[in-house]
C-alpha cells in the first residue's frame, strides 16, 4: 500500500498557499460534508467533504476550515474539529481534539467546532472578502448574514462596504482539483492498482448460478483486502440484459449460462477512488455474437485513449468513441449508410447514449469546468485524468437490431492520466481483450 498522503500536514499547507493565492485576499470558510440519517438513530458511512479532505486530510465530521493569506507565500489556518469527549469517544470512536487537529494537521490554530460563531466576528471583521459556498447549509448561511448584519450596524457610519463581499471559492478549487498534483497521482495509481485486483477476482470468481451480489460480495472483500475502505461509488454489477441499465444498482439476479457480467466498480484510497468497467462472459467464453460486440466497443475504446493527448479538446475521446461505434453498428448490421452522415445524425444513440468521458479524482464524477465560460471545450493539460467509457446497449426487445444481439450489454471503462507524450492507462493492468479476459476468468 503507498504511503497516505491524508496526514502530510506540509502537503496540506501547500495546497492552502496555492488556493488563498488564486482567490486573493479575503476569509475562506470550508465546511466538511454534513453527517446523514440512514433511519431512527443509524447514520450513513461517514465521509469527509472532497474539497475539506483535499486542503486540510482532517477526516472527523462537524469541522470547517477557516484560512486567509497573510502575506507573500504565507497564510493563517484555523479547524474548529469536534473536541475530545471521553462519554461520545466510548460510543462513536477516538477524536482528534482541538490539541490533536494543531498537532498533526499543521495548522496555525484550532477551536472546538462550539466556538465558531463567538471567534468568527473577529476574523470577519478584518476582511473585505469572504469566500463561502451558499446553500449547501442554510442554517450556516442564515448565521453568516446574521453576522454581516451585526456588523453592518455596528459599522454604519464607516465607509462602505460595513459587511463583506461574499464570493464563491468553489470554483476556484476545483479548478486546483482539476490538474492532480503529484500526491493525488499517487493515490489515483493506487486507487487504480486496487480495483484492477478486484475486478480480476471477479473474473475468478463468478460461475453460472450464483447472485450477482456474491460476485460484489468477492470484488469488494479484494477491494478491502488490499486497503481501500469504502468503494468510490456503488458497485453496479449487472448480468445480461441487465447491463443496459445504465446504473444498475439491484445487483439481485442470479446469473444464467451464457450471460454476460458487466462491473462498473472503483476502490477509493486516501480519497481518490478508480473508475472502471469490465464486461466478461459468466461461463467463461464470449458467444459469437458477443465477442463481435466486445471487439467493436474496445476498438471504439482504444481510439478514444489515443485521442487523450495534451491540447486535445477534453470530448475527444467522445468523437473518436462515436466515429468508430457507428462504423462497428454498421458492421453489426445495425445501421446502414455512410458512416460520416450517421455520426452527423446522431444514430448510434439508441445503443449509446451516454457520454464517453468524465474527470475523476476524489469524486467519481469530479469537479473541474468541461467548459470555458464562452463555451469552448476544456483543453486537455498534463496532470488532469479523465475515464473512456463506451459502451453499447441492445435491450432484450429491440427489434430494431438483428436478434442475436439483443438482450446484450457491454462497457468498457478505463482511467487515462494525460502525460506529455502517450496517455497514461491507470488502470492498464485490467484485463481487456477476449483472450485476456477468457483467461482471467479461467483464474489464470
Ligand atoms: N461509475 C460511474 C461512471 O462510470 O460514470
Ligand atoms: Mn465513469
Ligand atoms: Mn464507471
């Protein structure tokens, strides 16, 4: 397991610099993510708020960041964290503390999570800005104006303007998010090696007659085996005709001879999780038909990694995915007519209609702008990673295509870093073609 990169406090403290800097003088606030209600007094798997996690790898609820520059290359940070309580500490676990959370998390101060709203006024009073998302918390925002309007009495002969300008920091975060600095690649890389393992004991592992949660059932114990402690985003584990929907979440069939087994599942590790698809025949070998199907989507899929390149339009990937899916629905006698007209057309979206990219990182679905604010597509920068994902979905009652493909799903999804030069495959290892996946089912 690579080192966590989640208690590095100087990695922190940089990435602090490098925000505070790009949003200019002013007074960040940065919630961590809310606790949730699963029922009665049982709360959700608890997990830090990607942007929180990202600036300060504190991973205890009920915290908020509060930073601001000081100076050239300099800046103040402040957690208010959950404080030691030895009665909660016997029933919900060990805290950090206010002690622990300076201590180890190389800030500048720390309060109790209690304090904020009698420290906040001094802070807010010396700033001219203040950088807070609205809207996620609206008891927090009603707080913060009842702030800004105290002071705006108390201040009302001074100048405008008496309370701050809000802005919103987000933005500006994600677009750090956007580009992976070198600990995040670590964790991307790791998150990458851990899944491939996964979705290889799948491979191992699943025969006809056993539930499609038994085979998530064996994915995740590898997941968890190789240290990953909770999985990205649900594990969608979906068996024949299943696999065209395209978030399949029962994972409750019980497979049959001759399915086919689409795993879309990521392991997450020091916040960053994977992203990958493999579709594999339950029995072992690909039919005909389904091989003639698996051959056109990983075509589609390698030309959409070649067009990962530093400068490329961020949807690249796309147009390359479609030009050579609709040439394949051709072959699959799907569609008929020149192939340049029916991209124009649009008609390969009964079979595929979803996107073929997104930024990953912390998020499955990460942040980070697909677009400048005039329109123009994100270009792509070394450092930033996005998934290839195409895939084509025949519905058991498409008549519209021959019969012996309907009923049949397949997705193919890889992590591609973009480096100067060729793609970097993250997630390379997983076994791709017919030949490697046949044998990786035969555990070999
Ligand atoms: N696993 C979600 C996606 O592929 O976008
Ligand atoms: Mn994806
Ligand atoms: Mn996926």
């Amino acid at each position: 397991m690579s080192r966590d990169a989640s208690f590095d406090p100087a990695l922190h403290r940089s990435r602090r610099q490098r925000i505070l800097d790009a949003l200019g003088d002013g007074l960040l606030l940065l919630p961590t993510a809310a606790e949730s209600v699963r029922n009665g007094d049982v709360l959700h798997e608890y997990r830090p708020g990607s942007d929180f996690h990202f600036l300060t790898g504190f991973p205890e609820p009920e915290a908020l960041l509060l930073a601001f520059r000081t100076g050239k290359a300099r800046h103040h940070s402040v957690l208010f964290v959950r404080p030691r309580d030895v009665e909660r500490e016997i029933w919900d676990g060990r805290r950090h503390g206010v002690v622990g959370a300076r201590r180890r998390f190389g800030v500048d101060e720390a309060f109790a999570f209690g304090e904020l709203w009698r420290e906040l006024p001094r802070f807010l009073a010396a700033h001219r800005r203040v950088f807070h998302r609205l809207g996620v918390d609206p008891a927090f925002d009603r707080r913060l104006f009842d702030l800004f309007g105290a002071q705006a009495r108390r201040d009302r002969r001074r100048a405008p303007p008496a309370h701050p300008v809000l802005e919103d920091p987000l933005p500006t975060i994600a677009a750090a998010r956007l580009v992976k600095d070198a600990a995040e690649i670590t964790s991307l890389r790791a998150a990458a090696e851990i899944t491939v393992a996964g979705h290889r004991a799948a491979m191992a592992a699943a025969r006809t007659g056993m539930h499609e949660f038994e085979v998530q059932a064996v994915l995740e114990a590898e997941f968890r085996r190789r240290g990953s402690p909770r999985n990205g985003y649900p594990s969608i584990v979906a068996s024949g005709a299943n696999a065209c929907v395209l978030h399949y979440h029962d994972n409750d069939r019980r497979m049959r001879a001759g399915d086919l087994l689409l795993i879309d599942a990521g392991a997450e590790i020091h916040g960053s999780t994977a992203d990958v698809t493999r579709t594999f025949p339950v029995s072992g070998r690909f039919t005909a038909a389904q091989a003639a199907v698996y051959r056109v989507v990983l075509r589609a899929q390698l030309a959409g990694i070649a067009a990962c390149r530093v400068g490329a339009a961020w949807d690249a990937a796309h147009k390359a995915c479609v030009r050579s899916l609709t040439r394949g629905l051709v072959e699959l006698r799907v569609l008929r007519g020149g192939v340049g007209h029916l991209v124009r057309a649009s008609r390969y979206k009964p079979w595929y209609m979803h996107g073929t990219s997104h930024w990953l990182g912390r998020d499955v679905h990460d942040v980070g702008a697909y677009q400048s604010e005039a329109g123009a597509p994100q270009r792509l920068r070394a450092g930033m990673v996005l998934t290839v994902e195409p895939g084509l979905y025949f519905a058991r009652n498409d008549r519209r295509v021959p019969r012996a493909l309907r009923g049949i799903g397949i997705r193919i999804e890889d992590d591609v870093l973009v480096a100067r030069g060729k793609p970097q495959v993250l997630t390379a290892s997983a076994p791709k073609t017919i030949a490697e996946i046949e044998s990786a089912c035969a555990g070999v």
